[in-house]
C-alpha cells in the first residue's frame, strides 16, 4: 500500500483500525479490507473473501454503516381504479 507520502506502508492484519466486515449469513463474515490477503484470517471462497477471525462480531461491530437511498418501492401517484372489463362479445 502506498501512503500520501509515496512511501510503503506494510499493513499488519488484522488491526482494528483497518478491519471492516459485514455479516452475509449467521456465521458467515464478509471481509471488506482492499488488502484483505495479508490477513491470516482471510479465507478466499469464490469472488468472495471471508472473515474467519475469532472475534469477527467486534469488528463489524465497529465497521460503519454506509446508508444507501433506497429507490421509492411504488410510484406517488394517485392510486387508479382498475379499468372494468367488457363481457361483450
């Protein structure tokens, strides 16, 4: 990693100063670390890398939440009388 400096900083994972995660499934942890291979608790599954630290409750705990605006789920429109359907033949 590059800091503003142009110098190389060595991370040293984990360090609960950089660790993020996010809870996928019970007993499932997303890591959320750019760097998360330098991390002995990082395990890659997929296009995913997992959290197996043993306390990974605490660091998403402190991982912030980044609210996202949901887009509105119905229209604010006038609700519309359903058109009557014709019988006729």
């Amino acid at each position: 990693m590059i800091a503003p400096n142009n110098k190389a900083v060595l991370l040293e994972l984990p360090d609960p100063a950089i660790c993020r995660a996010r809870l996928v499934l019970k007993g499932v942890v997303d890591c959320l670390v750019q760097e998360s291979f330098l991390c002995p608790y990082a395990l890659s599954y997929g296009n995913n890398i997992l959290c197996t630290h043993p306390l990974a409750e605490m660091v998403i705990a402190n991982t912030p939440v980044k609210r996202v605006a949901a887009p509105p789920t119905r229209p604010d429109s006038v609700p519309q009388k359903p058109a009557k359907l014709s019988m006729a033949a």
